[in-house]
C-alpha cells in the first residue's frame, strides 16, 4: 500500500522469492505450515497504521470499562464459567478490514474482537524469514518493523515471555490444546517454544491429584502452574473431547487469558461499543422486523471461529431459520466494503485485514498494542474457502521501515 516500496517489491518480485520466503519459514521451525501464506507482505504506510492504532485503542479503552466486562459477562455458559475471571484480558485481538474512507484515505472498519490468543510467536518468526528476503531487493534492505508502542523485537519478546510466564519456570506453563501437532496453528506453538521455552502439550498429557495438575517431562513430574489457554470452545464440543478437569473447577492454575474471555470480548460486545470505526451491529433477538434490503448487512453466530458459519449474503430464509431461543447468539452487522488497495504484480487489487493484537503482562494496568497480523483476500471472505486456488492470498504481517519510528 506504500506505493514506492510496492513498486519496488511487485518490481522484483518471482517464484523464486515465494519459494526461499516459504522454504526459509518452514525450516526455521521445522514444521510444514498447512494453511497459506501469501506471496507478499503489506507495506503500512504510517497514516494508516496510526488510524488503525487510534482506533484500536480507543475501542480498546471503551471495552475495558467494568460496566461493559459486567454486561458482557452474560454471553459466558454456566457449563464453562471458569473462576478467577482478571480484571482485564491478557490477550485481544482488534480485527480491521481495509477500506476506502469518506476522505478518499484508506482506513479500517472492524470486522470483530477477539479476548483470545493469536499468532504472537509466529508472526515474529515470518517477519524475520520475510525480512531476510527482503534484503535481497534493493531499495528494501531494512530493517523492518511491525511493533507498536515502541517495541522492538527484543522488548515484544521480553514482554510476550514476562505476560506468558507471570514468573514462573516454562516448564510450570504449558500450551494447551487438543492434539496440538494437527493443529493449523501448530506453527505458532512451535515458534512459542522457541521464543518461550513453553511446550504445547495435550489433555491426555495432564495427570490430575484434586485441584492440582502435573505433566511428565523427561522422567520428571512437574506442577503445571498456569496454561497458556488455546482450545476453541466449539472444536471441543464437535469433537467431543474430554478434558480432566471441569472448567468450573477452582483449579490451582492460572490462565493466559483467562477462558471467559473467549465469551466477553467477542462479536457479543461489538452491538455495545460507539465508534466510527465499528459498524452497527443488532443482535437478531432485538430486531422486531427483518431489514427490507438485506444486501447491506451480514449475517454472523456470535462464538464461531475462523469465519465459521457466516453468512455474507443472508436472505430472509436465513433469519427465518434460527430458533428464536438462538437468536441471541447472531448479530446483523452493516457490511463492510473491502477496497482491493494491494496491486498484484498484475495489476489486480488484493484486499486485506489487518489484525491489531495486544498483549497485558501481570504488571500492566490495561492492555498494550504491541504487533499485528494480515489475511489477505481475493474472494468475498477471508476465508480458506472463498479464495481456493487463488494466489498472493493468505497470512500475511504489516511492514514499515524501522526508521519511520513507533506508532
């Protein structure tokens, strides 16, 4: 989107670039990524990030208020209501679809929040692979950044380690998730050993004695002390999986994040928060009659993951069809118009989302924006689905040259 540095990436762009990027990535931790990663990286120029930093922010600070964290508290099932809920969430994600403003500028309109954790490790490791392709163009040495608040790479990770281990050993912390290594999102745990010294580890690996747990690790039998929370309610109820431990339980571990937080910052706060940069959202259960035209809205489950069951064009079928006791559980949201602002070596416009993640370490009164994640698009979605077969689209991460300061 930086003009100048797209010209001179698109320029020098080949094949051959992908493939060092992809094999580079892939070697560095061992792993053979199973979702896409995109032929390029964004170039941020500085007045869009500050507006979408601004803006996450400020929308940040409006969500943390207690009166909103005890509304939202409501969307949590008693079934998976876990105590010690913190004051505030150790991790959030604010997602943004790049589109062209009133202004003519390009800016962001969110598409959701998310009170659970991203690729923080993973988007660390993929701008240094990136970053050594890029000194193979002139004009694009570096260095690069994609921290915010003034991080660089050595105080994000100091800050990532600090928040994750909240002083205790790494082997004390595990990444918990159902059979991690068949995960999509396996590379980012191999990257947070990496960066943290943490290992992702399954429920089968957990042996319980009352409200303590313990792992086996090299012939030793160590306490868990807090998890590094990372299974999606949804795929554990599709799988069916059992965990050995009720959530309800008053276990003698500590969360990063807490898992009520999954429920409370979500697509379930955005009908709550004011901001130029929020679409209007309704939950279907207050609306007393269907929208006429319903082309300016969509149709989404307020719990789902990674896009799961939305719905981009709904019809009034749609509406008619969810169980009025289940209508609270979707929101109609204005649709957002993605503007193609990325050109493809071609010519063709790529869309793209930029995801604003900040992280709140045991010492800090409120959240801190600290790195970002993009997905890039040539289909109606982000998702897998709407841009099978396509390139220069998947995971991505926003640049800027390191000169051009903190934002």
């Amino acid at each position: 989107m930086n003009p100048e540095l797209r010209r001179l990436y698109n320029a020098a762009f080949t094949q051959d670039v992908y493939r060092r990027y992809i094999d580079r990535l892939e070697t560095w931790l061992d792993v053979k990524i199973p979702f896409r990663i995109a032929e390029s990286p964004l170039f941020l120029p500085k007045g869009l990030r500050t507006r979408l930093a601004t803006s996450a922010r400020e929308i940040v600070e409006q969500i943390s208020n207690p009166k909103v964290i005890e509304a939202m508290k409501a969307a949590i099932p008693p079934a998976l209501d876990v105590p010690r809920l913190d004051s505030l969430a150790s991790c959030l994600q604010v997602d943004f679809a790049i589109v062209r403003g009133e202004d003519g500028e390009l800016t962001g309109k969110v598409v959701e929040l998310q009170g659970f954790p991203s690729l923080y490790s993973l988007m660390v490791i993929q701008t240094e692979a990136m970053a050594e392709e890029l000194k193979r163009i002139p004009g694009l040495e570096g260095p690069w950044s994609m921290f915010y608040s003034g991080h660089d790479r050595n105080s994000f990770v100091a800050k990532f380690k600090e928040a994750l281990l909240d002083g205790n050993a790494p082997d004390e912390v595990v990444l918990l998730d159902l059979d991690p290594p068949a995960q999509k999102t396996y590379a980012d745990f191999v990257a947070t050993k990496q960066l943290t010294g943490v290992d992702a580890i399954g429920p089968e690996e957990i042996e319980r004695e009352g409200l303590r747990l313990f792992r086996h690790k090299e012939g030793r039998k160590i306490p868990i002390k807090r998890i590094y929370n990372r299974i999606v309610f949804d795929e554990l109820t599709n799988k069916g999986s059992a965990l050995p431990f009720d959530y309800r339980e008053d276990l003698e571990v500590t969360w990063f994040p807490h898992p009520n937080w999954y429920w409370i910052w979500s697509k379930y706060t955005l009908p709550h928060v004011n901001h130029h940069a929020v679409p209007k959202a309704t939950y279907v259960s207050d609306l007393k009659e269907w929208p006429k035209d319903l082309s300016k809205y969509v149709l989404k489950p307020l719990f789902s993951f990674a896009g799961s069951g939305v719905k981009i064009d709904p019809t009034h079928a749609d509406l008619d069809a969810i169980p009025a006791a289940e209508r609270s559980g979707w929101i109609l949201q204005e649709k957002i118009v993605y503007e193609p602002a990325l050109p493809m070596p071609s010519g063709e416009g790529v869309k793209a989302e930029v995801r604003m993640m900040f992280l709140r370490g045991p010492k800090d009164e409120k959240p801190e924006l600290v790195l970002n994640l993009v997905r890039m698009s040539r289909g109606k979605m982000l998702g897998v689905d709407q841009n099978k077969g396509l390139d220069w689209v998947g995971g991505s991460v926003g640049l800027w040259p390191e000169s051009e300061g903190p934002v």
